[in-house]
C-alpha cells in the first residue's frame, strides 16, 4: 500500500491507496479539495484528515461494517471523536471509492476529476459535522458544496437533479 502526506502550513491531508492510483487524482489535488473545503467550511483552526483510496470490495465491507448496507458506495466519512479534554487537529477519515466515482462520473457525464474533488468535499463537510439527512440539512450542505466546488471552477454537481 503506497502513502503519500501532504501538509499545508495548517492542514495536514494523509493519502493512503488500496486501489491501483492509475487514473486517480494526485495527492496535491487532494491537498487542494481538502484546503478548500475547510476554507469554504471557515475552519481556521488546524485540520489533520486522513484519505483511503478504496477498491469496490473494501468500500463495500466498509459500508457493511459501519453502515450496515451491503455495497461499495463513493465516499465514507468517519468524524474523529476525541475524549473531553483532548485538543489536536484531527478531524477523522475518508474513504472514497475509486471505481464507485469513476462509474458515478460517467453515469452523470461530469468530468471524473470534477466529481473526485465533489467527494473529497463532501467528505471533509461531513468530518465537520454537515449532513444531509433531513431536507433543510442538505439545502445548507449542498449550497456550501456547490460555492466551494464553484472556486475550484467546478460546476453545480446537482444541477442535473435540481432540472429534473
């Protein structure tokens, strides 16, 4: 298993592959959709995350083990949960599916490195506490997803669900 660490002067962004990288985004573009995300989030404090890129039979026991659903799904995030009274930076992990975004890119017609940072964002907003469970939830994620995505020069991922 390869490993790559990026650091940014607050930011620490630890990559790990269980899938082949051929095709995949770099650790400097992750660096760069994590950085983003956390700017767009407006966290000033320092951040440290972690990345696994995944194959479909990882994620899939993955979202098996954590979420009790039986398929490989794009991205999983896994929010740190630090004792009272401990302060670091981490902010937990991120498992995102290799073959699941690829699929995924080609099935909505998004440039796959498009909907690689559209992940990673997701991702990162939900280690910070984002969710989109309730109607009202995913408004406010997905509006903060679609203004971090936009200074990347990356279009309105949802704007395909919101024309329909």
């Amino acid at each position: 298993m390869a490993r790559n660490k990026t650091s940014h002067s607050a930011h620490q962004v630890h990559i790990s592959y269980g899938a082949a990288r051929k095709g995949l985004p770099s650790p400097l573009s992750f660096r760069r959709w994590v950085d983003a995300a956390l700017a767009g989030a407006k966290r000033r404090k320092p951040a440290e995350l972690a990345i696994r890129i995944v194959g479909t039979r990882e994620g899939r026991h993955l979202n098996r083990d954590y979420r009790g659903k039986d398929y490989a799904t794009n991205v999983l995030s896994f929010p740190i949960d630090l004792p009272p009274g401990v302060s670091l930076p981490l902010i937990g992990d991120l498992a995102i599916c290799a073959p699941v975004v690829t699929r995924e890119a080609a099935e909505q017609g998004k440039p796959v490195n498009h909907h690689w940072a559209h992940m990673t964002v997701h991702g990162v907003l939900h280690l910070l506490g984002y969710d989109h469970i309730e109607d009202a939830d995913a408004e406010v994620m997905e509006t903060l997803e679609t203004r971090i995505l936009a200074k990347l020069g990356i279009n309105d991922p949802y704007a395909v669900e919101r024309d329909t």
